[in-house]
C-alpha cells in the first residue's frame, strides 16, 4: 500500500483503526474482519460514503489507495480515510452540542438526496427493536446510524463525521433518539440526569432550527424507548447482537442490563 504505520488508534476485534504515513500526508486505515460483516452491504456503506463525501463536507470519505476503495490486508479489508486530529464534541457544552446538531441536520439533508439509491436494510437497532419500530410515524431515508459525539470530530469551523458502518434507513428521528440515547446511557452511569435534559434540548432545538422542521417528542421517546428494546433483545439472543455486546466483558454486560431495564 505504500505507507508507513504511525501508531494504533483503536483496536478490537471487528475492525482496527490504524494511523499510518503515506508521504506528507496521514491516513486513518480501518481494518474490518470480513468474517463479521456482509460484504455486498460493506461495499454498498463504502460506495455511498465515497459520494456523500462528494457532495457533503461534513461526511469523512474514502480515499483510493491504488485503484481501489478497498483493499486486502492479510486477514482484513482494509480502507483508508483522511485523518481528522480535531477533539470531539463535548455533551456538555452548548455551543459545541449546537454544531453537533446543525452538522446532522446538513448530514440528512445530504443522504436524502442518495435516498433510494443504495440497497441498504434497516439500521440494526430497528430490526432488532420488535413491535415499536412499526410505531415510528415519520418517512424512512438513509441514516448515518451510530451519530454521536464519538464519531464527530472538530476540524476547524466544520464538524467531521466518521463511522459509517451502521448506515442504514430509518425515520429521521430514531437517528436523534439514538443520539440521545447514548448520552442518556452516560448520564444515567454517571448518576447526572440533568445533563441528559440540558443536551436534549440544546440539540433538538438546534436541530430543527437548522433543519426548518419540526420533531414529533412522542417518536424521540419511543426511539429511545426502541433502543432499549434492542439492547435487550441482544443481551438475550447475542449471537444476534453487534460485536461490541457479544465480546463484552461480564461486568460490562450487567451495566448494559441495568440500563437496558431501567424506565
């Protein structure tokens, strides 16, 4: 590949996030296991991301090493990704919470015009969620699927999004339940409710100013409610589970059931 390794960035066992040299330049190389992965669905997440990128900066797309977005290495597919050094955003700050929102709301903008163009399923917490999916009122169109703080990352004035492995449909707003969601998991760990209700409403109202259009409150509690849902079907069946729940330590899965149960 022509490229020299810098360091590690995250490893597991799904995938591997290596930062590596290649000139005067630096590449972030994610290293994906196609054992653990659809493979048609990985190459359809790679194309799309290659194209919103092309039409939306916020997105962090692929970049060709040789003639191809995605190479074998060894055991692993391997693609490269411009490195982003920025922080993420911080839940707790209002300014950077508001960016966090206006970025999603340029982010749909941008998938609805790919909408209907790519044969991805659902995203997974929606297949996995049982009855309550069918219960979501608003119209489906692709999704980045895993939007969070974690997966944004400051370049400047733009906020960068990375990680689109869990891209799939939904309706727009399981994407903001998910968001909240996740943050509601740290807040409830970290016994700091007030957080959660400080980040919800400086996110969702960022959000809909952004995006001209109102949000149904009744479909952001049940996609929260949802994700529960599918935390719990996973902690019950986890071969059906992602990765990161199956390979989970015990005591990380207890904290998993207590949020999972809890009201």
């Amino acid at each position: 590949m022509g490229v020299a390794v810098v360091g590690e960035l995250n490893g597991g066992h799904q995938s591997r996030v290596v930062l590596v040299r290649r000139g005067a330049e630096q590449l972030v190389i994610k290293l994906t296991d196609p054992r653990l992965v659809d493979l048609q669905e990985f190459e359809t997440r790679i194309a799309l991301v290659r194209d919103l990128a092309a039409i939306d900066e916020h997105a962090v797309g692929p970049i060709e090493i040789g003639t191809s977005l995605i190479s074998q290495l060894g055991r692993w597919l391997a693609v490269a990704y411009p490195h982003v050094p920025g922080p993420s955003p911080d839940p707790g700050n209002r300014a950077e919470v508001e960016r966090l929102a206006r970025s999603l709301a340029a982010l749909h903008h941008s998938l609805r015009r790919l909408t209907a163009t790519r044969p991805l399923p659902l995203v997974a917490a929606l297949r996995a969620g049982g009855p309550l999916a069918d219960a979501l009122t608003g119209p489906i169109q692709l999704l980045h699927g895993d939007y969070s703080p974690a997966n944004i990352l400051f370049d400047g004035d733009r906020a960068r999004v990375i990680d689109f492995d869990d891209c799939g449909y939904g309706p727009v707003e399981f994407e903001l339940g998910n968001t909240l969601y996740m943050v509601l998991f740290d807040a409830t760990l970290n016994n700091d409710p007030r957080s959660y209700e400080r980040f919800r409403q400086w996110f969702c109202d960022s959000y809909t100013t952004e995006a001209a259009t109102a949000l149904s409150e009744a479909d952001l509690d049940l996609s929260i409610e949802l994700r529960r849902s599918a935390l719990r079907h996973w902690l019950d069946h986890p071969a059906t589970a992602p990765i990161g729940i199956r390979l989970a330590s015990p005591a990380w899965r207890r904290q998993l059931r207590t949020f999972a149960d809890s009201t």
